[in-house]
C-alpha cells in the first residue's frame, strides 16, 4: 500500500469509528421516534425521551452515545495486496480513536488482564477478513458492546480463575 492510500484509509476508518460512536443510523433513530409516539406507559415513554435526548446530545457535542463504546471490531471484505499495511492502518485508526476520546480504552492483554489504554493489543480489534476478488475495499467497523455481545465475542472470567 502506498503511503497516501494508507494515510487516506486511516482517516476513513477514524471517521467511521467517530461515526460509530456518536450517532445512531437514520433507521434505528426513527424507530425509537416511532416507539416514543406510540408508547402508552408513562415509565416507558420517559426512559424513550431519555434515549431521544442523549441521541441529540451525542449529536451536537460529537460525543459517545454511550460512555461504553465496546471492543472495536472490522470486517473487511475485497482483494487486499498488504493485509499487514491494512491491519497497521485499522489499528492506528483506533488509537487515534480512542486518544481523542471517541473510544474508551477497553482492551487488556488476555493473560495479565492489563489495560493497554489505546483498544489496541493482542487480538483487538478483531479484524475477520473476508476476501475476494472484488476490485474495491469494503470495511465495516462495528462496536461490539460487553453487555448482548458477552456471548458471542468474549468470555468473562471470575477474578480467582483468571
């Protein structure tokens, strides 16, 4: 990969982590507008609101919707030439990232359970290539939280076993 390629696919991968973190696709925000409009339970209808409001508030600060971004995960789909040029650029994205506060620093190493500070270390981000013989470069980012996502990404071990 040429230095201005990766330089390019850094800063797209940035924004894509930014966009991630601070906004909700378009689809997803209209149901929870649509759920809000027809909510009946008074409870129900708050905490929706509360949601509604932090949606805009991430907005317009360009801040996290949620103070727990997860471990960022890719998955790149397309004919790659440098898959270590690309993995390099995936990871200084993320550093990037998590530096300017859009991603709070949630790896550890898997033996000494020590916070690299950066979501950047052994196995993070996890990065599941699909390749292809496709003449473009399809990356999706995806923020898999700890709260659904335990199941199906990690495993939390109690402290006297780990």
């Amino acid at each position: 990969m040429r230095m201005i390629a990766v330089r390019k696919l850094e800063e797209a991968v940035f924004k894509a982590l930014v966009k991630a973190s601070t906004s909700l696709p378009p689809d997803v925000e209209e149901a929870l507008k649509q759920a809000y409009r027809l909510e009946a339970s008074p409870q129900a209808k708050l905490q929706l609101k509360n949601i509604l409001d932090n949606v805009e508030l991430a907005r317009r600060l360009g801040k996290p919707l949620c103070q727990d971004t997860g471990i960022v995960s890719f998955f790149v789909k397309g004919k790659v030439d440098d898959w270590r040029g690309l993995e390099k650029a995936l990871r200084k994205a993320t550093i990037k990232a998590t530096e300017e506060a859009f991603l709070r620093p949630n790896a550890v190493h898997p033996l000494t359970r020590e916070n690299t500070g950066n979501n950047v270390g052994v196995g993070v981000p996890a990065v599941t290539w699909l390749p292809g013989s496709f003449d473009t470069l399809e990356i999706t980012v995806v923020l898999k939280g700890a709260g659904s996502e335990n199941l199906s990404f990690l495993k939390v071990l109690p402290p006297g076993e780990g």
